[in-house]
C-alpha cells in the first residue's frame, strides 16, 4: 500500500471510530432542578440541551418564592429542557461572570453559552413564556 493510500486509511479508521463513539451525556437529569456549582457549571451547561439556570441565594424571599414554580416546571417540561440553580453566594466565580446582580435571575444556555436571561419573581407564567419562546425556535 502507497504511503498516501496508508494515511488515508488511517485517517478514515480515526474519523469512523471518533463517529462511533456516544455523544457524552449530560451532568443535568430531566424533570429535576439539579443543583450546580462553579467547578461543575461549565461541563453541565454544554452538555445539555437548553437548560435554564436559576440563579439564587437563600435569603433572598423571591428566589424561595419561585422555587416551586422551577421544580414544577422542571417535571412538566422534562424532555425538552433542563433545569438547573446555582446558589450566588456559594458560587461566586459563576455569579460574577455572568454579571449576576440581582435574583432571582434566570438564565437560558444554548452551546455553553448564555442566550437570554429574564430577573426576579415572574411567576410560572412569566418563566413559561420566557421559555417556549426558545424551545419553539430550537
């Protein structure tokens, strides 16, 4: 076999094994809020498909108020979204990069990267309508 037809087949025998090879899961489970941090965010948000994040703190009244509405969101958008929080006051190096400063404070992440964000206690309707207007242009 000619050098060149060599490295061709080589070539041809990496790119089909790397093709082979499962898409790498996701850190978020459906139908959950999963709980990030700064060390697992990064990996979480590029893994999965769409997820809003929940930014929050426990002192803070309207993130406690919205925490049923993201959990039952989490179960009755299972299989077309993700939902995550990461709590601001033990994650500052996430809250700080992405310019968190006022919460609750959701945002939505398409390919690691943040796309939209919407502030404070909008109810279901508000984070619904926030919402299906990604998951409609996917």
């Amino acid at each position: 076999m000619s050098e060149d037809k060599e490295l061709e087949e080589i070539k041809r025998r990496m790119l089909e094994r790397m093709m082979s090879q499962p898409p790498k899961p996701s850190l978020l489970r459906e139908g959950v809020v999963n709980t990030l941090t700064d060390a697992d965010f990064d990996q979480a948000v590029a893994a999965a498909n769409r997820p809003l994040v929940d930014f929050w703190a426990d002192w803070c009244m309207p993130c406690k108020m919205m925490a049923p509405v993201v959990e039952a969101m989490a179960r009755d958008y299972a299989g077309r979204a993700y939902f995550a929080k990461i709590n601001t006051d033990q994650n500052r190096v996430t809250a700080t990069r992405f310019r968190v400063m006022s919460i609750p404070n959701f945002m939505l992440f398409k390919n690691g990267g943040q796309v939209d964000r919407v502030l404070g206690a909008v109810g279901r309707q508000g984070l619904e309508a926030f919402i299906r207007g990604h998951l409609s242009s996917a």
